[in-house]
C-alpha cells in the first residue's frame, strides 16, 4: 500500500459508469492509459492538475471532470477504508503492479478490474490456473469430475480458481485444499465481508495455498449481480477452463433459464477462449452438449480431450462450425461480431473471424454496403465498427504498458 | 490569506490579539496542505495551530489524541467560543458517540477528537467514508516513537492512514516533548516533505531541587511535614507523583493519616472518579494530589504550583514531561524530586528489565499463533503468560510485522503474517541500552551541580545559551530532611494502623470489600508467611495474628458476623485452619470447617494470568450444609490474596447459596511482581 493506493480505489468505485453496458469503465481505462503511460505522469501529480489541465493536456470532457472531481475529493475518506484494509492484512493490487494477475490482464483487456483486492499469497496469481465452473447443484458425476481436475491441476501444479459459490465451485476448492494444491477464491462480495472465510481458511492462507480475490467494494455485500459479473474474472484469471456441468435453472420470477455456467460459458467461447466441457453421459440431463455443439471442447471424465463418437446419440453431434457465410446470413454474423468490439476491428480481423472463402476485398466491398457499418481511419487503418456505439476514443490502446 | 487577515479572524473567534510567529508559520505550511511537525513546550499554543485553520477549512479536523481529560477540556473552551467540536471516546455512552458519529458525517461539527484506538471501530471507519474531512492532527506525536517516552502501539495505525493520505491533505503533528532522535524518528514516519518547526524549552518560572535521602520514611517525613506549608506559600495546588500505585495509596492514607487535604489518582479509577478528581483538581479542592504519572497529561490546569516526585523517573524526557505541567501560568513553581541513592534506582531498572519477556516466551506466542486464529484471552490461556507480557510481546510481533492485529466482528485476532522475518532482538537490545542510557542521564541530573533547567534543555535537543538561575545548585538554596523523634513515631503509629483494602466487589455476588493485614513484600510479613508455608517453621506465627485482629477491629469492628469460613488449602496443611480457629476464638465469631474443594485445584501461583487462575478455582468448592449458610453474614479467611480469583469464586458460590454478606480478610495481599 502506499499513497496512490487511495486515489486507486477513489478511482475504481467513485467514477460512476453512467451507461448500463459499462462504457465508462473504458473511458475510464483510456484515461488512466493515457496519464501513467503515455504521458508518464504520477496518480498522485495526475489529482494535483487543475481542470484546465486536465481539459487541454488530457482531452477530458467536462463529464468526466465532475467524475474525477468526486474521485478527488473522496481520496482522504478512501485513506481511512484503506487504512483498515492493510491492517486487517489485505492489499490492494493496481492495474499497473507487476503483482496484478498477467492472466486476468491478458484475458480481460481494457475491461479488466483496475484494482484487485486481495489476502493471501499474492504470488499464486502468477501461475498457470485453472477454472473449473458448473451448477450450484450439480450431480454427483459432475462434482466427481471437479474433483479430479483439481487433483490433476495440484499435480501438475496449477492454481485452481474458484467462485466459492455452491456446487462445483466449493467442490473445486475443497478438492485443491485436500490435494495440498493451491486455490484462488474469487469472491462474489466485497473482501471486507467475508470475515467467515478468513477463518474457515486461516491455515490455508498463511500456509500460502489460499489467495482470497475481489474485485468489489470491500464493504459490498453479496448480491446476485455480482456473483455475475464475478464470473468474467474467474475466466479472466484462468488460463484453462472446464466446465463440469451445465444445468438450467430458474430465476427470481420463476423462468427457467440456462443458466450462469451456460452464459459464461457461451460468453467465454464468444471471446475466443478455449473451454472444456465435461462430456455427459447418454442419461444425464444437462446443457453440456449444447455447449460442446458451441465450440466448446469435450473431455473425459478426467478431462482428457475426448474423442467425438458420431453414433446413435442424437444430443452428441460432432463439434459443429459456424455456419459458413453467405450474403444472406452476412449481415446477422457481422453485427453479431461487431457487438463485442466497440472500437472496431479490420477487414483482416474480421475475416479472422469468420468461415468463408471471401478474399479481404470482396469483405471490405460488402461491409461497406451494410448501412449500420461505418468505417473509421485509425493509425492508418480502416476500422469497421457499429453506428449506434459509441464513438472511438482519440487514444491508441498499447497492450505493452501492462 | 495574509497574517492580517487570519488575525482578524483570530479576534473574532478565538479572541486572541495576535499569533506568536512560530504559530503563524506552522499555520501557514498548514493552510498550504502540506505537513508540519511542530514541537513546543506544554502552555505554547500549539492547539491553536490546528483549531485555527480547523475554523477555515470547509470540512471537518479530525484530530487523534490520545488523552481524553485533554479531549474534555479542549471541547469546553472551543465550544464556549461557539465553535463546533466534540469527542469520541469510550466514556461516553454508545448512543453519544452514534449521535456525535452521525453529525459529524453530516458536516455539523469542525472539530473531532478521537482515540488512536477508534480506527479499531467499524461504525468509526463507516463514518469516515461519509465525512468531508479537511486537516488530520496527531497530537503527543512522540507516542508514535519508540524511543520515545510513551511510545504507544495504537499509534502505528495513524502513521499507516497518515501514509495513505493524499497529497494536499495537511497533516500537523505535535508534541512538546521530542529529543532529536525522536524527532527524526517522527518526520521519517510522517514522511514526505514534513517541515520541523521547534521552539525553546526552557521554563524559567520553574524552581528545581533534587533532595537526596536515606529511606522512604525520610520523604513521607519532609511531605508530611511540608506539604501543606509548600501550598500555602505558593496560593495553590500541585501534585505528588509516586513511583507505583501502592505508594499512591501509601502516601494518601498518610496524608489522611495527618489531616492534608489531599485525594489519590490513578489510571485504574473508573471514569466518574476520574472526572470528579480532574475537576477537583481544576477547582483547587485540594491542597495536593497523589498520583501515579497518569494524571496531569493534558490536564490544561495553567496554575499548578507545584509538582514533586517521590521516585526518579525513567528519563529525563518522562520527567520533563511531568513537571512540565507546573506553572503553564508563567509564575513560580516548585518542581521537587526525591531520590535515594540505596533503593530508587531498582524501580526504573525494573520497569527497563522487566518491560521486556523473554525470548522463549515470544516464541511460545508466534508458535500458537502459527496453529490456528485466536484471541488474546485464548493466546494467554494457551501460553500460560502474563497479560501485560502477552501485550509486551503482541506489540513488538507487531511492530515487527511477524504478527497482525485483524478485528473479526468486535474482537481481536492475532494472525502470524507469512514469510515474515524471525523476531529480531537486536532492537530489545538497543532499545534497552538506549533506556540504560536514559536512566544513567536521570541519575545525572540527580548528582549535577550545574544548572538543572540547562541540563533538561540540553538532553531534549534545545541546546540554548541562557543563563540560569533557577535551581537548588545556582540561586535556590538546598532542601534538607531532618527527622525528629515526634516524626518518626507519628509514621511508626500511622504504618501500625495501616491496612491495605481488598477491592473484590462484584456485581451479582454479597462480597464486600476486605481487608489485609499487610502489603505481603513491603515488611516482613511475606518472609514470616513464606517460612511458615514453605520452609516448614510451623503455624503463622503470632504478631501476624495480632495484625490480623488490628486490621479486623479497625474495619469491621461494628459488624457482627455469624460464621469464620477458611480457604480450603491446596497444599499447606493446616496453617490456614489453625489460623482461622485462632481468629474465631478471639473474634468469639463460631468457625465452620464445611468448605471445601470439589476436586484437586493446582497452586494459583504457578498461573500467571487472571484466565488461568479463574479457570483453575471455577466450581471448585463446595459447602458440606448448604442451609447453614443462607442468611448469615461471613467472615471469610485466607492467608495470602494475590489474584482474588480464589476468593471472588468463593464469594460467588456463598452468594448462590444465600450468604447475606461476605468479607474476605487475608494476612497478606500481593504487590505486582511479589515472590510468593
């Protein structure tokens, strides 16, 4: 902890994000880029500049100024939360420390946390990890199989990261605990709340094989939301990801839905993560093989890559491929890429991104003629990205400052 | 803002004309955000260096102090200037504290003081999350050091927030007493850009003597006889600061014992007490206090007139901070120090020697800690340790980062930090020569012929070139105590009719308060004990009986009581039954031998905390009629009282069974530290 520790957490909690899909975080992100390694100013110098500076050196809109001047001006008030926090044995990890998870940076970009709070043995964070993710209530089979990748990963010393929920995720740590592995917990509350824990796991943390992670406000308490949210950084912070088990459940108002392994899953597989997923049993009755058909991998019940039986299985259908474009499809599958990229990508990245034989050209002709495409000039490339988003920042995102 | 402009303001709120320079400039580095340690003698002015700018800025001062009489004090006159300050402290109730925590986060008050502890407090900390704070003062920052005099753990948690605060934020720290070491210590702690700002020293109104004696009864002679005459002649009140607590209570019974008015102080009254004797002490009530060194720190009494120590303190950085209570009015005071050159030495060496366990006893502490998450009462119990050892070595764990304090819900626990360094005890040794050091400094303004005052400025770092004429080796002529034989039999008569009280009242029992005949080392009733108990010379012999029925006849006299009931013995035969018969003979009061253990109890003497010996004596007794007891009042006799764990449980069960009253008398009660 030191002086900026404070003006890390003002930043992270007082800079409220305005829009519902997170925006500001970005924005946010952009900023902090641009004064700590563009323009290699200090946290603390970066408070001390008046609004003109800010304004005319940094390019920060008027918006943002009344957000840094909340963040400012609760700096002293977040010295005392701190204060309590390194007294009670937690630190709080910035974005910008060599101590700050390279997985979860490397996974999560610009959307990563821009602090960490944590207790335990820091250094876990920097080995290869593992998630493995599945229901609140899973089967038996399912727990079974959690529990054999946690025995493989203590054996090939990995770190397993678990959400600390029910079901699989307290198997997975609970088997990491008993296999002398190593575990991550990633708290779906603020660290601050989780008193029980610390001394359910006191021997384990002080032996080094427990690190207890949080992203959220020390103080918040658990909330369905942030149980959520909490699964992009268990992802974020594993290098491998298996699921064990996928099963639909029903939400406040009753309806079923998949789920939260289901989401993740699908979502992780969106960003091009690898997931591995349990391959089921003809009985069991579960999302699993939809998931395989998504692009996930299926694997043994001790997690080797198991090979696809075509066969009388109906649900097993080999791994399916996208669909192969066609001009008919092309709009859909482009917006739907584009959705998740709001700074835009290039032809060749799209093109990536797709299954089809078109060459760099004939794609470039057709995203032109889609009317909610517009093109943008940057670094001398053209970028394709969605209307409705919002507009590029002037920054120059370098991954090499983390 | 212009000095002009600030004094403007200074008459309009505080009503003062003007700032002293060295005031105006710690203002102005604080007005400016940055960070000051400012170092000024007691009477300087140095609140008004936070209080002001505290009245300028927009939001609230928070200032960490760890004095409450000085917390009281300050809020009294700052809010009879209409200003808007309070305190939070553990003597106010819960509901004050809610409702002051409450204000304060809706921006109604300026000024808070608080305890250092109060950063242990969630609904504290909750409260600064809301507060719009401008300025952060820790006062009697030397509390930070620990070569300081008063290095104080709950300290450490300020320099970590100070640390953490954002630059622009000020931060005054201030102390009126800091050698140079611990002046550096204090800017290195606070860090950063911290700009030293020290005025002088010395206190020319100051009239010092050493009087060099023989024995203890020469001090209580010349107090005795002078005592009353010093308050006269000075028009005022002053304090007399002993050694230990037994002396507080020693002198005081004298003093009664002659007629001096005069009360006693110290650190384990409860807060009414407390109260009512700092107010006393403001109001002159009395012509003198007797006090351990826990009175006075603070207390902003501008005219005590005189100040004297019947004990060397430990420096003299403990002394100039004690006597530098006298006189803050600028008039004469009277700073007197007795000092025996045979016997006053072993109390500091003492506290220097014994101030630190031993390194296998550390080990014990950071091995439990290893096992598993515990509170202190669980690590005593485990450890088998002393509390205030357990303390001791809790605070140096800390400090050196082995061992942290985390609060789980409302308590304490002790988790030991991975990787931590092994305990380094290089720093007890040099902490401990410095101390040496310190005391050898102490004794040498004892034996100096030179300027007394001079020698203080020197030590603390004020190395100033005035001349000085304001001691008993320049100007003042020399004390000399002369005993007569009217004294010496007035104090043979007044020890005779001594005796110590036994303070075991508790809530939900019929015990009252008892008696001892004797302090068990301070005459030879201990050694008489001891040969009888350990060295198999027979019953207790007989003069222990005859004070045991003086100490009796002198307290209960008027009681009548229905039973003698003994303490079942553990080990030493019938010395205490045969004691009890001797007692019920004389007393004419029946004895009953049906009190008795229920199972083995261990000696209460091998235990060395409170826990263990409670836990040692619970439900250990039992009465063979129990209907025998309901109604009566008890007389209940034991032959030592060290922990009064043994007695209070007899209490409680005789309570249960329907005992009226119980008095417990014992031969002998224990000092801290006695060898059984």
């Amino acid at each position: 902890m030191n002086r900026e520790t404070a003006y890390w957490m003002a930043l992270e909690h007082e800079w409220i994000c305005s829009n519902a899909i997170g925006n500001g975080k970005i924005d946010k992100m952009n900023m902090v880029i641009r004064f700590l390694h563009e323009k290699k100013i200090s946290m603390t110098d970066f408070f001390q500049l008046s609004n003109d500076e800010w304004k005319n050196e940094f390019e920060i809109t008027d918006e943002q100024i009344i957000k840094l001047e909340q963040v400012k001006k609760s700096v002293p008030n977040y010295a005392f939360l701190a204060e309590t926090l390194q007294s009670n044995g937690i630190e709080v990890i910035p974005i910008v420390s060599s101590e700050y998870s390279k997985t979860l940076k490397e996974n999560l970009k610009k959307s990563a946390p821009l602090i960490l709070y944590i207790k335990g043995n820091k250094q876990i964070m920097q080995e290869n990890s593992i998630a493995i993710v599945g229901s609140r209530d899973a089967s038996d089979i399912a727990l079974q199989f959690t529990d054999n990748i946690a025995k493989r990963a203590s054996k090939e010393w990995k770190v397993v990261i678990s959400g600390f929920a029910k079901g699989v995720d307290k198997q997975s740590l609970d088997s990491s605990i008993a296999y002398k592995g190593q575990s991550i917990i990633v708290l779906p509350q603020g660290i601050m709340t989780f008193e029980s824990g610390f001394k359910t796991y006191y021997k384990q943390i002080i032996d080094g094989d427990v690190l207890v992670l949080s992203t959220y406000h020390p103080k918040a308490g658990w909330a369905k939301e942030l149980a959520m949210a909490r699964n992009a950084i268990i992802y974020g912070l594993a290098k491998e990801i298996y699921a064990a088990e996928s099963k639909p459940s029903k939400n406040r108002q009753g309806k079923e839905t998949k789920g939260g392994t289901y989401a993740g899953v699908m979502d992780g597989l969106k960003k091009g993560r690898t997931i591995y997923v349990r391959k089921p049993d003809y009985a069991e009755q579960n999302d699993n093989n939809l998931l395989i058909n998504s692009g996930a991998i299926p694997v043994d019940f001790n997690g080797n890559i198991a090979p696809v039986i075509y066969g009388s299985d109906n649900d097993a259908l080999p791994m399916v491929s996208e669909p192969s474009i066609n001009k008919k499809n092309f709009p859909e599958i482009i917006k739907d890429i584009l959705l998740d990229y709001k700074y835009g990508l290039t032809t060749q990245d799209i093109l990536k991104k797709i299954s089809s034989d078109w060459k760099p050209d004939k794609l470039t002709k057709e995203l032109g003629k889609l009317p909610f495409i517009e093109k943008i000039k940057k670094n001398n490339k053209n970028y394709f990205i969605l209307k409705d988003m919002e507009p590029q920042t002037l920054f120059n995102y370098n991954e090499s400052l983390y | 803002m212009t000095r002009q402009e600030a004094e403007i303001l200074l008459k309009r709120i505080f009503k003062l004309p003007t700032f002293y320079d060295e005031q105006w400039q710690t203002i102005e580095h604080i007005l400016n955000g940055e960070r000051v340690l400012l170092i000024e003698k007691t009477g300087f002015g140095k609140s008004l260096c936070f209080q002001f700018p505290a009245t300028v800025f927009k939001g609230t001062t928070v200032i960490f102090s760890p004095l409450i009489a000085l917390m009281r004090d300050q809020i009294k006159k700052l809010q009879s200037l209409g200003i808007a300050a309070k305190c939070i402290n553990s003597e106010q109730s819960i509901e004050e504290n809610a409702q002051i925590i409450s204000d304060a986060k809706s921006g109604k008050i300026k000024i808070l003081y608080i305890a250092p502890e109060r950063q242990e407090n969630s609904e504290w900390i909750e409260a600064t999350q809301q507060m719009d704070l401008s300025m952060i003062v820790v006062d009697e920052a030397h509390c930070i050091s620990v070569w300081g005099h008063d290095f104080r753990p709950s300290f450490q948690r300020i320099i970590n927030l100070v640390k953490l605060l954002p630059k622009g934020m000020p931060v005054l720290a201030t102390t009126a007493t800091a050698t140079k070491r611990v002046e550096n210590d204090i800017a290195a702690q606070i860090g950063e850009g911290i700009t030293i700002i020290r005025g002088n020293l010395l206190r020319n109104n100051f009239k010092l003597f050493v009087v060099k004696v023989n024995s203890e009864d020469e001090k209580l002679i010349w107090l005795g006889k002078n005592i009353e005459k010093l308050s006269d002649r000075t028009g005022g009140t002053g304090i007399l600061y002993t050694g230990t607590r037994v002396d507080t209570e020693i002198y005081s019974k004298w003093f009664n014992y002659l007629n001096i008015s005069s009360t006693s102080y110290n650190a384990g009254l409860d807060t009414d007490s407390r109260v009512a004797i700092e107010n006393g002490l403001m109001s002159n009530q009395w012509k003198c206090i007797i006090s351990t060194n826990a009175l006075g720190m603070g207390i902003d009494k501008s005219d005590i007139r005189f100040i004297i120590h019947t004990q060397i303190p430990q420096s003299p950085i403990h002394y100039y901070q004690e006597i530098g209570r006298a006189g803050r009015d600028g008039k004469p005071a009277y700073i007197i120090l007795f000092y025996n050159p045979n016997e006053d030495r072993k109390l500091p060496e003492a506290f220097i020697e014994g101030g630190r366990p031993t390194i296998r006893k550390y080990e014990k502490v950071i091995n439990v800690v290893k096992t598993g998450l515990f509170g202190e009462r669980e690590i005593i119990k485990q450890t088998n340790l002393k509390s205030n050892e357990f303390r001791v070595i809790k605070a140096d764990l800390i400090e050196q980062k082995i061992v942290r304090e985390s609060i789980y819900g409302k308590t304490k626990k002790y988790e030991f930090i991975p990787d931590s360094q092994a305990l380094n005890t290089k720093t007890f040794e040099e902490l401990r020569a410095a101390k040496i050091a310190d005391l050898e400094k102490m004794i040498e303004y004892v034996e100096t012929d030179d300027s007394r005052m001079k020698f203080l400025c020197d030590y603390l770092g004020d190395n100033s070139n005035h001349i000085f004429t304001n001691c008993d080796n320049t100007s003042e002529k020399k004390i000399q105590v002369v005993v007569t034989e009217e004294w010496s039999e007035k104090l043979q008569d007044f020890r005779e009719n001594y005796f110590p009280e036994l303070v075991v009242e508790t809530r939900g029992s019929n015990m009252v308060n008892g008696v001892a005949a004797s302090y068990y080392g301070v005459s030879n009733v201990g050694n008489a004990i001891h040969r009888s108990k350990y060295e198999k010379c027979g019953d207790f012999p007989d003069f222990l009986l005859k004070l045991a029925l003086k100490a009796f006849r002198k307290n209960f006299d008027n009681e009548l009581f229905d039973l003698i009931l003994y303490v079942p013995p553990t080990k030493s035969g019938n010395l205490v039954k045969n004691f009890a018969e001797k007692l019920s003979n004389f007393l004419k009061i029946p004895i009953s031998h049906g009190l008795q253990k229920t199972r083995e109890t261990s000696e209460q003497k091998i235990f060395e905390n409170t826990y263990n010996k409670s836990e040692n004596v619970k439900d250990a007794f039992i009465y063979t009629k129990p209907n025998d007891i309901v109604g009566k009042k008890i007389l209940l006799f034991d032959d030592i009282c060290d922990s009064k764990a043994t007695i209070k449980e007899i209490g409680k069960y005789l309570t249960n069974l329907g005992a009226e009253k119980i008095v417990p008398i014992v031969i002998a009660k224990t000092v801290g530290g006695d060898i059984v």
